[in-house]
C-alpha cells in the first residue's frame, strides 16, 4: 500500500500552456536532485510518458479515470509510485477538460482530487500582465475541491513583464513557483498525432529533455515544489492498495518499449520476469510500435508469461519460443516501407496467426496485420487494407465485445480510446471485435481464430482477466 508519497499535479488553463515542458523538466530535475520520481501522465496519452520515463528513468505510467474507473486511480498511482520518494502527474489538456458529455470525469481536476494532490497551474503569460490574475482567480475558484497550490509562469516576455505578473497575482493568494522566459521554449517536434516519440528521436529526446529540465532548475524553486507536494492529502476512505490491481512489480521496471537512447537505457533495462513453464509472449517494441500501457506486461507476466520485447524493424524472427504475440499501437505508416522490406518477420507472424496462437492487435498492430498499408505489403493476416487518411478520429469509446476472443468473453464491456489518421477497409470482420456505443453505434475490428485486431485501445488493468485469459489460451492452443 502506498499512502504518504509526496505528489503533485501539473495542470493548465489550455493545451499548449507548456505543462509537457514543466512537467518533464520538473521530474528530470528531482531526478538529478537524487530523488526517486514517478511519472505519471492523465489520459490515455502514450507520447508523454516516453519523455516522463527519459527524465526520471522509470516507466511512465497513464491516470484515467474513463479508462479504468474513478475506484482505479488511487491502486494504479499506488502500484506506479511504490518506492518512491515524489510523483509528479502531468495533466492533460486544460484542468477542467475531462471526457466529451460526462462533466469532470477523466478531467485533470477530478484526476487531482482522487488522489488528493495539490495542482500547480502553469500559464502561458505572454500577450498579458494583470488579466492574468483574473485567469488564475477563475480557475483557484471554480471547485473548491481543486487545491491551486501554485502557479508557473510561462512564456514570460522580460524582468518588468515577470513584475507586473507577480504584482497581480499577489491578488489572487496563489504563490507564484516559477517563471519560464519566452525565448527559452524548447524544441519539440510534432506530426500529425502530436509529439515524436522519445524512441525516434534518440540523443535529440536525451538533450530535449536535458533542456527542460535546466529550464525548471533555472526558474523554480523546487524546494517549494517539494514542500508543496509534501502536503498532499492522505487517500479518502480506504486506503490505495495496488496488489488488488496489478501485482507488485519485478525487481527493476520492465524496459521501455521504444528503445531508449543508450546512455539512459541502464535505468530502463532490468531482468527479464521468467516464466515457470518457458511460455513466452513476444510483444512488438521499437520505433514503430511504442504505444502500450507498462500494466499490459505486467499483467501478462504477472499470469505466468515470460513477456519478450523485440523489433519488428530490426528483428526477422519473432523471439524463440513465441507463444503468443501482442502488437500495440504506434506508427507504421511511418515506417511502413521498412516493415514490409522486413518479409522474414511479416511471414513469421502471418505463420503463428495461422497456426491460431492468441494474437493482440490494437491501432497500428491493426495495420500491420492486413494485406497492405498505403500500397506497400504488410502480413496479410487479415483480409482488409488500410490507408492514410486526412481525418482524426480521436475520442473515448464505450464498447462490448461481438465476438468470443482470446481477450474476452462476447458480452465484456469495456472502455477504450481510439486515436489515428488512417483507414481500413473493411472495418469489420464476419466476426468483428467490438460493438461501439458512443459515440456512435457500430461494429469494428476482427476477431478470426486466435487473432483479436481493432482500432481500441483498452486498459487491462481495467479488466485484468484480459491477460489472465491471453496467457491461458496461450498455453492451450
């Protein structure tokens, strides 16, 4: 159980207030303090932690409260913060954002107030000098619930600027924590599904947030950060136990998925959890594939598996032993020339699909298992297309599964994300994969044999019989 870790969130008016940048630096600079941080982001986001888990060198871990339920927040910050002597929880969005339709819930604000923790507000100060006490007044008073218990400046244009922003804020009784300066904004490339990943861009995510974390050094006071998340509230009711959700960890976390940049992979890097009946589950890492909550492979471990990480740019085999394969979401229409030029990989998986043992597909797994991505052959197990497209789809899913599969019963409800710019087609298989209720209904994904490929991304934690069945149907196909 874990119920005095020292915590904090970073939260913000708006999205692109800077919070990614204040949040990162801030756990990069405990870190370098000598501080044992755990990162933690709201959401279903998978960029963000890649850059949690370079600055502080622990696997970042995703809060949602639509995801996995408000009752999970509490046991899965427990499980990701256990041992360690701060949490910082980078928010999303704007602080009072939550899921379309259903008031505060998945909000950083209602994240903020499960856990009790104080929130620091980081404001993009540039174009303005006394409205921003009026911002910062509005968002202290709008839930009494929500503990404001500082404020960063960000973008601030000079001395006089950073003045008259503290003289107004004086106002307001929120103490100001930080200032950034307007010229030292960092580098973060972005495309069209948000962030580069830590994983494709190697020694420049290393001095990104190297960057940051000297940024936050220079214009906060940390002691103040840390006194301030010293005074986090203990759990309401009963408290946080994490074994109830996801058994303890191995000795040191799981490596990263995307590979990290070799002078900081030592941290990430640990022995590898045997499994006491040599069943492995291969799971598809690298730069192409690096979007998986660390849960999944805890949880799959945690029934039995040996989890192997391994490349489908890189790798022509899948690794030995493999009993069961899990492709999660990513980028391979990024990469898509270089994994269909890797044929020797692509007819190893088409092979263990046919011989029906458990595949997982989510997102780009999903894409890597159809005949083609944007004209260029992938492994054909699936008889469907898929394509770039110029539109988004992004939201929370509520949705059942159609078909028994080796994730779930047909009848299972279960919350997902869907996130993408591309298409397949058909969406659906004879036997699709889930039926969608909101925000539309409608049927999607496949569900032949042993493979379950879809677009949703789920949360096992939030149905953790989903690798418990994985791992078994494993053992007996």
């Amino acid at each position: 159980m874990v119920t005095s870790v020292p915590r904090l969130v970073i939260a913000a008016p708006s999205s692109g207030s800077g919070k990614t940048t204040v949040a990162t630096g801030l756990m990069a600079a405990l870190t370098a303090r000598g501080l044992a941080v755990s990162p933690h982001k709201v959401g279903p986001d998978y960029i963000d932690p890649g850059y949690h888990a370079l600055a502080t060198g622990r696997v970042g871990r995703n809060l949602d409260a639509y995801l996995c339920g408000p009752e999970l927040v509490g046991p899965l910050f427990a499980h990701g913060a256990r041992g360690c002597d701060i949490a910082v929880v980078e928010g999303v969005m704007g602080l009072y954002d939550g899921a379309a339709g259903e008031g505060e819930l998945a909000s950083t604000a209602h994240v903020a107030k499960l856990l009790r923790a104080p929130v620091v507000l980081v404001v993009d100060a540039s174009s303005q000098s006394r409205s921003v006490a009026a911002l910062v007044h509005g968002f202290v008073s709008w839930d009494p619930q929500v503990r404001v218990g500082g404020v960063i400046l960000n973008k601030v244009a000079s001395d006089r600027h950073e003045a008259l922003l503290r003289e107004a804020l004086d106002s307001v009784g929120v103490p100001v924590m930080g200032v950034v300066r307007r010229g030292a904004q960092v580098e973060t490339p972005s495309r069209h599904l948000g962030l580069v990943p830590v994983a494709e861009r190697g020694s420049l995510a290393v001095a990104a947030v190297d960057a940051m974390a000297a940024q936050v050094a220079a214009g906060c006071d940390l002691s103040a950060l840390v006194a301030l998340a010293r005074s986090a509230g203990s759990p309401a009711g009963a408290a946080w136990d994490a074994a109830e959700v996801v058994p303890p960890p191995p000795p040191r976390p799981f490596p990263s998925l995307g590979a990290a940049p070799p002078d900081r992979r030592s941290a990430l890097d640990g022995p590898r959890p045997q499994s006491p009946d040599g069943l492995v589950v291969a799971v598809a890492g690298g730069a192409a594939f690096t979007f998986s909550y660390a849960e999944h492979s805890e949880l799959l471990a945690a029934a039995g598996a040996e989890v192997v990480v391994f490349d489908p740019l890189r790798d022509e085999e899948l690794p030995e032993g493999t009993a069961g394969l899990v492709i999660g979401g990513g980028f391979p229409e990024v990469y898509a020339c270089e994994l269909s030029a890797n044929e020797p990989l692509r007819k190893a998986v088409a092979e263990l699909a046919a011989s029906g043992a458990p595949v997982a597909a989510e997102c780009a797994g999903l894409l890597y298992l159809c005949r083609e991505l944007d004209g260029m052959p992938m492994c054909g197990v699936l008889d469907a297309s898929a394509r770039m497209s110029q539109r988004l789809t992004l939201g929370y899913r509520d949705a059942v599964a159609v078909s028994d599969s080796v994730l779930a019963g047909a009848g299972t409800r279960m919350r997902g994300h869907e996130f993408h710019r591309t298409v397949v087609e058909p969406g659906a298989g004879a036997a699709p994969a889930w039926g969608v209720r909101v925000p539309e209904r409608r049927v999607e994904g496949f569900v032949q044999r042993g493979v379950h490929a879809s677009y949703l991304h789920t949360h096992w934690a939030s149905e953790p019989g989903v690798a418990r069945r994985f791992v078994e149907r494993c053992r007996t196909s």
